[in-house]
C-alpha cells in the first residue's frame, strides 16, 4: 500500500509538469490488479452465529506461467480475516494460522472445511446475503472476491 501512495505522489509530479501525456487512472487500477492468471470459484462464507467465527471457502485457479502466494484477506464483513488451516495430527485436529498460500503455476489450491480457509472473527453478516472479501498477494496485488454466504449446511 505505500508503494500505491509513492506511486500515485510521483505520477502526480509528472502530470503537472507535463512529463507524462496520458492518462493517470490506468496507471493507477494496475497497481492494484489482480495476479496475472488468477480466478476464484465455489466462494462462500459459512455462518453460524455473530460469536463463533465465520469460515471462507473457495478454489483459487493459477493458469499463469509463475506461482501467486496469497498473504491475506480483508472484509468489513469480519472484525479480523485471517488465513487458516486445519490439520490432524495424531488424531488430534487442530487449525492453525498461515502466513501464505502459494498457489502453484497452472495449478489450483482449494480452501475447504478440513483444510485451508478464512477464519472470520466477530463477523457481521446474515444468511442470504454476501459478503465482500480482498484477497492480497504477496507482490502486491489485490481480487475482490463477493461470497455468499450461507449457514451450517453451507451451500445448496
């Protein structure tokens, strides 16, 4: 986000002395795209109760030629959005929070109950509707994903 700032502080300098003759809003939304070869299916959010997390669910599909490692999610749907994994281990199931996600070059990584997903703490949604989630990338790219959300049973 400060690179977008110094960015923007450096293009505007530009624009006003007349050293750069096109226009600045295309410069500006590709700093902000989403990795090249990047979509999201079979998203939605299970919800139970405004005082048990919420969990995100989804497939990312890479047909990029370089690996994309997802390092973050925001909602104002959620008080806190983290990136989360279930384990077992020994029998004993645990989930764990993840610094990233590294979907592989024409590859996908599916996040699903018992295994990856977004844990949604204190969320703020209801049945039926949906919730607005930023995926972010660890080169500095963003996708805005709009999830459904459903309850316990999760989708129909």
């Amino acid at each position: 986000m400060e690179e977008e700032a110094k960015l923007r502080v450096l293009l505007r300098a530009f624009l006003a002395c007349g050293l750069v003759a096109i226009p600045a809003a295309p410069l500006l939304d590709a700093v902000a795209a989403p990795p090249l070869g990047i979509t999201v299916s079979k998203a939605w959010m299970r919800y139970l109760l405004p005082n048990i997390p919420a969990g995100g669910y989804m497939v990312l599909q890479n047909s990029g030629t370089g690996d994309a490692v997802l390092t973050g999610a925001a909602s104002t749907a959620c008080g806190m959005l983290m990136l989360h994994q279930s384990q077992d281990t020994s029998g004993m199931a645990m989930m764990m929070d993840t610094p990233a996600v590294t979907v592989p070059a024409h590859g996908s990584v599916e996040f699903a109950p018992g295994g990856y997903h977004l844990m949604c703490m204190q969320p703020v949604m209801k049945i039926g509707t949906t919730a607005a989630v930023t995926l972010n990338f660890q080169d500095g790219s963003s996708l805005a994903v709009t999830m459904p959300v459903y309850g316990p049973a999760g989708p129909p």
